[in-house]
C-alpha cells in the first residue's frame, strides 16, 4: 500500500515539473515573440526613398525677347543662365545691345514693339536663360525654347531649331531669351542641360553658389 503511494506521488511529482517546464519555455517564447519590431516598423526600415518627381516649369516662364540679331561674332549655339543684374548688363553689352535683340519674332511682326527693360530687383523674383544661334547665313534655323524641366539640381531645357519663316537672309543670329520664376532655380549648385528637341546634346551650363 506504501509502496504504491510512493509511486503515485512520484508519478505525481514528474508531471507537475513537466507542466512547469512547459509553461517556462512558452513565457519565453512569448517574450522573445514580443522583442520583434512591429510589422509597421519592418516596412517603415525597408522602405527606399524615391527621387524628386521632374517638376515642369513651362507654364512659369516668359519670352523676354525672341528675333534674328544678336552678336554676330559667334558662330557656334551658346546658351546663358543668368542670374544677376551684373551679368544681365555684361550679356547685354556682348550681345551689341540696344543695337540687336530687338525681338522682331515676338510678338509678331510687329514694328513697335520694345522689350520690357530688366531692372535689378527683378533678378530677386526671376532669372533668365538665354538660348543664341550664332552667326548664320542665307536661310538658317530660327531658335525656340519649348520646355523647361527641374530634376533637384538639374535643369534640363529643349531648344527646337527649324528653317527660317523669312525667306533668305544674308546673314542673322537667332535667338531666344525668357524669364523664369527664382523660385524654381536649384539651390546650390546646379547643371542645365540644353538639347534639341530629339534629345541630342547642344550645351551645357553649371551654375556654382
């Protein structure tokens, strides 16, 4: 009778330390569970950030002058970015100004129209770019901006050249110059990127603040 009490609480004794065991190793395995970052967390860290989305600036600039004379002397495409009223006077003073850019493409043909006169406190709302032929003769491409677009520091700007609407010319120097808001120019340092209208290469520009 002794004896097979001794058994039962022996046999008693295994199970309940089995049970405690058990409940040991589910308490951490519940609190190793626990220790893991939230599935929100996991997805917040893995997460990539995207690049800044191009930003199209065409409806925020403005033709400022646009014709067939500018200097005569260049007879490669040039282009300018121009930032401040000092180097608005000395691109002026290259061009032959108010000898040239007299804009007779924009508006129209019209005989008396006179571009607006840049002063200084507009380089504290706008900048400008300039987009020039070069020295060309009997019947050249006329020059045009079409599109400007930002990616963060860089500027990419297409220029559409075509015949001239004028028959032949002995000589000319297309251009095309417009204003844009300040506001869409890189902070920084910046690159502008000039291209034809298929992409190819004209020029190029960095501009260092």
């Amino acid at each position: 009778m002794r004896a097979d009490l001794l058994v039962f609480s022996l046999v008693l004794l295994i199970i309940l330390a089995s049970i405690g065991c058990t409940e040991n190793a589910l308490s951490r395995k519940e609190e190793i569970v626990t220790s893991l970052p939230s599935p929100a967390i996991i997805e917040q860290k893995s997460l990539i950030p995207h690049e800044t989305k191009p930003l199209d600036i065409n409806l925020t600039f403005e033709t400022w002058s646009r014709g067939y004379w500018s200097n005569l002397s260049y007879y490669q495409s040039y282009f300018r970015v121009i930032t401040n009223y000092s180097a608005w006077n000395a691109f002026l003073d290259e061009q032959g100004y108010p000898g040239r850019l007299e804009g007779e493409l924009y508006p129209g043909y019209a005989k008396n129209f006179i571009t607006r006169k840049i002063e200084h406190d507009d380089f504290d709302r706008h900048f400008i770019i300039a987009a020039m032929m070069g020295h060309r003769s009997k019947q050249e491409p006329e020059i045009e901006i079409k599109t400007i677009s930002r990616l963060d520091s860089v500027v990419n700007v297409s220029v559409h050249m075509y015949e001239s609407s004028i028959g032949n010319l002995v000589e000319s120097a297309p251009y095309h110059i417009v204003i844009i808001k300040r506001e869409l120019l890189p902070k920084g340092n910046s690159t502008f990127n000039f291209m034809d209208t298929e992409g190819k290469e004209l020029g190029k520009v960095d501009i260092r603040d």
